[in-house]
C-alpha cells in the first residue's frame, strides 16, 4: 500500500529549520548592534595653524616680531655702551688708588644687573601680551569651534598634534574655522603691559 507524504514531511522540516535559523540570525545581530556603543564622531583642528595662518594670529605675531625687535635694539644699544665703559674701567682700574678699585666694581657690576633685569622685564611683558592676545583669540574660536561641532554631529574635538591615527569620521575644520574667524575679525591690538618683578611691593 502506498502512503501519501503529507505537506509538512521531511521537505518541510527542512524548510521550517532554515526559517528558525534565519531568525535566530537576525536576532542576534541586532542584539550585536544593540549592544554596541554608537561610534563617536571626532572632529580635528589644528590649533597652530589658527594662529599663523587666520588674519588675526598674523597680526599678532606681526606685532610681537615688531615688539620683540625694538626691545632688541635698545637693549643692543645699552649693552654696547655698558661694553664701552667696561673697557674706560679696565683702564681705571690700572691707575686708581687700590681703595677706590671696589667701589667703581661694585657700581659697574649694578648697572649689568639692572641691564639684566631690565632685559627680563622687557622679555616677559611681550610674553604677557602675547598670552593675553592669543587667549582673546581662543574666546573668539570658542563658539565657532562649538558651531561646526553642532552642525557636524561631533562628539569630541581635538588638536591635531595630540591624534596619532584616524579614519574618515575624524574630520579636519582647521580651514572652516579659519574661515569663520577672518570673517569675524581681521586684527587685535596687543597690549603690551610692563610685568612687575618678583621683588616689587605692592
């Protein structure tokens, strides 16, 4: 006597297996995806580049190089005097009464150390300007850089020298802020403030 196989025989047990497998396979791919962290978005500028290469920076650079340069001067000039009149005490010091040699040491060496310290004081008041101007200019990048953040789904920011390795999702906005900068301001007047020394009172 012949049977007949009914629908659901082997034919269909293989049929029903593969439909569970391709669930069970789906399912655990999305859970893999559930329970992997989004990947973050990273965006890149170069901080240094800000400064040397947005029309701001340069002026502030132009005005520390002119700053720098005239302290340079004047204090070549001082210097070489203070060099003339060593040589008139070499002489002096050859002919003067041996009581008399200590006190004109002495006063010489005062005046090297007050070109000393003038040299530091004039040094630091143009580093003093020069961190002052490049913090006005951070306060001006501040909401630019948080703008392009904004509009770009970015998670982070970083500067360029801290990355060692990165793929397409780190994205250069050097140039975008650049950009956005020069439009908003072109130059910023240092202020070139005398910094008190270590000694003085208050």
């Amino acid at each position: 006597m012949r049977y007949c196989q009914a629908p659901w025989g082997r034919e269909g047990r293989l049929k029903t297996n593969l439909s569970i497998a391709s669930i069970w396979f789906v399912a655990m791919t999305l859970a893999a995806h559930a329970a992997s962290p989004p990947a973050s978005n990273f965006l890149v500028v170069d901080r240094a580049a800000l400064l040397e290469q947005s029309k701001t920076g340069q002026d502030i650079i132009r005005q520390v190089k002119a700053a720098t340069d005239e302290v340079d001067k004047d204090l070549s000039v001082r210097n070489a005097s203070l060099q003339t009149e060593r040589g008139y005490l070499q002489q002096r010091l050859a002919v003067i009464p041996p009581q008399f040699r200590a006190k004109e040491i002495k006063d010489f060496d005062a005046k090297q150390k007050d070109l000393q310290d003038l040299s530091r004081q004039k040094q630091a008041m143009i580093q003093a300007g020069f961190v002052k101007a490049r913090s006005q200019i951070e306060l001006l990048l501040a909401p630019i850089l948080l703008g392009l953040m904004k509009q770009r789904g970015a998670d982070m920011l970083i500067d360029k020298k801290y990355v060692v390795m990165s793929n397409e999702r780190a994205l250069d906005v050097t140039d975008a802020a650049i950009a956005r900068l020069n439009a908003k301001i072109s130059s910023l007047k240092v202020d070139f403030v005398p910094v008190p020394s270590a000694g003085a009172k208050h």
